[in-house]
C-alpha cells in the first residue's frame, strides 16, 4: 500500500477538496494518509480528522525537514508527497507508481506530471540523469521509497529544493529516478510578501544546488525590467478598461442578430 503525505498551513478548503478526493477516487490504492502541518490557525485540523487522517503537527518549518517528518511518520515504503492546494487526477494515479516500483527494485522516486516541462521531458524521453532539475522528483507530486531515504534522508539545511537536492544524492549514490505517466493538478495564489520568500529561496537554492550565481548586469536588468511592468500595466489596464466600455456602449445601440432554436 502508499502513505500519502500532505504538507499544509492554512489551506482548509484545499485541504478539504484533497482529502474528499483521496478518499472517495484512491481507497483501495492508499492505507494511510498524514497531515504535515504547520501551526495552521484554521479548521485544518478538524478536516484531517473528519476524513481519519493521521495529523502531525511541526512548528520549525524547513523543507527539508518537514520532508524528513513525512517520511518518519509514514509506515508504508512508498510514499507519496502533496501540498495541500495539489490534488492526484489520472483515475490511475497510485496504481502506476505502484507498477513503477515493483518493476524496479532500484527505483528512489518518481515524478509525476503536471506542467509543461514535465509533459515534454516525458514524451522527449529526457530522463532524471540527463536533466535533474525537470526530470528529477518535484514535491509536491511525486513519489519516494521510504528505504532509500533511511539511507539518503532529505536535507534539511537547504533553503528550498530539497527534492533537486535529494535528486541528485541518490542519482550520484546509483538509484533511479524515473517519470510517472499520471497527472496531478497544482493550483495556488501567492501574496506578493509570499513570492518574494519565494524568489529569495529560489536564488539561494539555485546558488547552493545548482552553482548558480546571477551577474551583476542581470540584476541589474531584473530591476528595470520589474519596474518597467510595474510602470506599464497600470496604464494597459486603463486601455482595456475603456475598450471594454466603449464595446458595452456600441453594443447597447447596435446588437447583432439573436439566434433562435
């Protein structure tokens, strides 16, 4: 069977649709659910026991380290890692991944499809060693054996990518990594305060992991070009506000033909 992790801070109604989804489309596939949360001040709680879910509570968050909980708090080898505003769609879902490790004994992790680079990595047949950062394991949506990680666990001093990080660990020490052909939908609205945690985690990220390190002439240019937007769009809004009055006003005094059936 699958435990399936959930990593959650005040999602209650993601929360809820994601639950309700595992429950009624995936029971026979998965024994165990856990609800990795954080501090959440909403009824997360109280959802993740309305549907019998196992809720585990971490208050010093870090990727890495909530991954590492996950992991610890899961009984099953396979596990399978959701945010909370993420939800399993192939009717197949935990079937595949399911397939996919009892076929290979080697296998560390799966990464499942949801965006564009994913479907193209996928059909090109660009695997995990070729492209580690789009072929790799993504969290959420993404599969992991539990056996692997007591021998590699997630890094817990990165700021963000540790599935990039984890990726490349287990790529190194022999493992495989391979695609799951099943889908998943990702859906979330950040805050502008949290994008830019996310912008600042990503730079960190790309330095430490990838050995990334922005010039100072696209720095530079990233400011401009920010400010540029910021400057543009007001008065692009206000063009199409007025296209879209003087439309309404045209077409209050010239209608075109109804239709009848």
């Amino acid at each position: 069977m699958i435990s399936v992790v959930i990593r959650n801070k005040n999602q209650e109604k993601a929360l809820e649709f994601l639950l309700k989804n595992l429950k009624e489309r995936y029971f026979q596939d998965i024994n165990e659910i856990i609800v990795l949360d954080n501090l959440s001040t909403d009824r997360s709680k109280d959802i993740a026991s309305k549907f019998n879910a196992k809720f585990v509570s971490i208050e010093k968050f870090s990727y890495g380290g909530s991954a590492n909980l996950g992991a610890l708090s899961a009984s099953n080898n396979i596990v399978v890692i959701f945010s909370a505003h993420s939800y399993p769609v192939s009717p197949d879902f935990f079937k595949v991944i399911k397939e996919k490790f009892d076929n290979n004994k080697n296998l560390a992790g799966l990464r499942c499809l949801h965006s564009s680079n994913d479907f193209k990595n996928y059909i090109l047949g660009i695997d995990a060693k070729t492209d580690p950062n789009k072929s790799g394991v993504i969290f959420s949506g993404s599969a992991f054996s539990r056996k692997v990680w007591e021998v590699i666990p997630f890094n817990d001093q990165v700021p963000t990518f540790e599935d990039k990080d984890w990726t490349l660990r287990v790529l190194k020490a022999g493992y495989d990594i391979e695609f799951a052909p099943v889908v998943f939908s990702y859906e979330i609205k950040r805050t502008l305060t949290q994008e830019y945690f996310r912008f600042k985690n990503d730079v960190l990220g790309n330095y430490q992991i990838w050995h990334v390190e922005p010039s100072m002439m696209s720095i530079i240019k990233g400011f401009i070009m920010s400010l540029f937007k910021v400057c543009k769009n007001p008065f692009i809004q206000i063009y199409y506000i007025f296209k879209r009055f003087f439309f309404m006003i045209k077409f209050k005094i010239v209608k075109p033909q109804k239709f009848d059936y």
